[in-house]
C-alpha cells in the first residue's frame, strides 16, 4: 500500500521517468482499485496544493499595492480635471485674441495699398512673365499687361491692351480674370488661351487652347447722342449683356463696330505660334499678313493697290528674316517689295523701318 500510495503521489507530481509513467499507467489500465485509489489521492493532493499557494500569497503586499494603485488612478483624475478646466478658462481668451489679430490683419490688408505692375513688350519682341500666383503670361509685340503685386480678395485680376498667351495656373478657389479696355473679358479657374486686342484693329479676339473659359462683354457705354440744339448730352446707352463659353479650338470675335459676339472654329496653330517666334498663315489675306508682320517685325507696313486683297497665302516662317520672307512672296505673286531703312532725324532719333508692297507691272 505504502508502494502504491508514493507511487501515486510522484505521478500527480509528475516526477516519474517515462518508462515508469508508462508502466504505471498499464497498471492503471488493469487495476479498477488502483485507479480508485487514484482518484481519491488525486482530491486529497489538489486540496493540499490549493493550501500551500493561499499560504504563499503575502496580504499585506498586496494590499499596499493595491492601495497604491487607488491613490494614483485619484491623482490623475484630479489632474485630468484641473487641466481641462484650466484648458477651458484659457482658451476662451485666446479665441478672443486669435479675432481680434485676424480682425486687424483683415482690417490692415484692406488698408494696404497693393501697388499695381505694369509691363510692356517692345515691338518686334515677344516678352514672358510669371504672375504672382505662378501663372504664365506671353506678350506679343508692342502689348501691355498691368496686375497687382499680390492677388487678393479671391480673385485674379489682369489688365490687357495688344495681344498675350495665358497659361493659368489652376486654382478652383480664385477665379483668373482678363479685362481689356473695349469690355472684353476672359474668365477661368485654370487653362490655356489666347487674346488679342490691340486698340489700332476693329476687332477683339479670344481663342480657346485648353481647359474651359468664359467671355463675358460687359455692360459698358455704347455711345452719346444730342437733342436738337441743346449741346447736353443725353445719357449713355448700355451695352447687352453677352455671355460665351468656348471649347476648345474655339474662338470668339467681338466687332467693335457693332458690339456684336461670334464663334468660330480655328487653327490653334496659326492663333498661337507668335508666342513661339513663328509666324503661321493658312490663307490668309495680304491685310492680315501686313499686320501680323507690322507687328512681329516692327515695321510701318504700306499696301498700295486694291489688287493685292485678292491673293491668299498659305507659309510657315520660323527663323526667316523679314528679307528673306518677302523674296519668297515675291516668287510666289506678281507683287514687289521695298523697304524704306530707317534714318536719322534732326533729334537723333531714327525713323521706323517701312514696307511698301506693291502690285508688279506687267
């Protein structure tokens, strides 16, 4: 019995080699009493077991780290709600500060005086800038671009008198904005197009070349008109309204004669080169071919013959001089080409180069 009972007590303590656990657990198999015997030592060993770890555990020990833990977690509540209240006594001053220092900047920036830029190309010289918002502007030829050092009050706003190419950075906040002086104005968030509006032609353009753009003709003084003798003028006629969106590729005219809106398909290419140094016509009559060069040249251009409206050309000119072109021209219809070559004056200055074209004689 002795036998049995240690061997009992060293199988529950797990203390028996593998050979002798397998032994033991044969005579288990075979044995209804000793597996009896084994369940009844089996409660007897918990309870003792269970006795020796309460015996273990030191009270004291764990009372004092569980007050510890009490007292801690009561600190850090205290804590937590002294700082949120303090959060909330302070931040109510700050806010008040924070409006007034917005107020005054506000307040100042409307009292700032934003000095205005003003640039011009010179002829026969095609000029690039860069916006204050990062924009890219091209001027052609004798053109005049005017805009505010800083672009304020959510919008972009620029001037234009002569012809430039826009590539305006996008910004869907702050609406790009081209004026120019005969009502004509292009709007846009972000896009590519070109206006040309020199103040010498009967017509104003805007050509689309990527994006989407709005041309609005704005609602300005058509003209005045007197009544009999009385040398009062009456008051001036409004303009209508008129409102274009462009694809692209498209173009709109206005005719300063009559102050009439139209659209039209057109070559981007011929529109657009200048910007690029070339010069692009595709049928172009001998008047706009005058004026293009006039421009791109800056030459004083004289047509003589009602004849010569009648021809039509179609070239690319790229690094050609203006001599160079008009040789070409000359092979191409029976027309003649002199240059007049600037001179001297009496105040040291020089006169502009001039061009007459002419019909040949046959």
């Amino acid at each position: 019995m002795e036998n049995n009972m240690q061997h009992l007590i060293a199988y529950l303590e797990n203390r028996l080699s593998a050979k002798e656990r397998k032994s033991f657990e044969e005579l288990l198999d075979n044995s209804a009493d000793l597996r009896r015997e084994l369940t009844e030592i089996r409660f007897v060993w918990e309870a003792s077991e269970e006795l020796k770890r309460h015996k273990r555990i030191d009270t004291e020990k764990n009372w004092n780290e569980l007050s510890r833990r009490i007292a801690t977690d009561r600190y850090r509540k205290k804590l937590w709600y002294f700082l949120r209240n303090a959060a909330a006594v302070l931040f109510i001053p700050l806010i008040i500060t924070t409006m007034v220092l917005f107020r005054d900047i506000k307040e100042q920036e409307r009292c700032e005086v934003i000095e205005p830029v003003e640039l011009t190309s010179a002829y026969g010289i095609v000029t690039k800038i860069t916006l204050p918002d990062s924009s890219e502007v091209w001027l052609n030829s004798g053109s005049k671009i005017s805009y505010p050092q800083r672009f304020t009050g959510g919008a972009r706003r620029v001037s234009l008198s002569g012809e430039a190419y826009f590539k305006v950075k996008a910004d869907k906040t702050n609406l790009f904005e081209v004026q120019t002086k005969d009502g004509l104005n292009v709007s846009a968030y972000g896009t590519e197009f070109n206006v040309c509006t020199y103040d010498e032609d009967s017509i104003a353009e805007a050509t689309l070349v990527d994006g989407n753009v709005v041309v609005t003709l704005d609602d300005g003084d058509v003209g005045r008109s007197s009544s009999g003798g009385n040398m009062e003028a009456s008051p001036p006629e409004k303009r209508k309204l008129n409102t274009v969106t462009l694809a692209k590729g498209q173009q709109v005219i206005f005719n300063k004669s009559n102050d009439s809106l139209a659209t039209a398909s057109v070559n981007l290419a011929v529109k657009t080169s200048w910007k690029d140094g070339k010069i692009i016509f595709r049928r172009a009559n001998m008047t706009e071919i005058a004026r293009r060069f006039s421009r791109h040249f800056n030459v004083d251009i004289r047509l003589e013959g009602d004849e010569l409206h009648d021809y039509e050309y179609s070239a690319t000119f790229t690094t050609e001089t203006l001599e160079e072109i008009l040789s070409l021209l000359e092979k191409s219809a029976p027309i003649k080409c002199k240059i007049i070559y600037p001179e001297p004056s009496h105040d040291y200055t020089f006169t502009k180069k001039i061009l007459i074209i002419s019909m040949r004689q046959k």
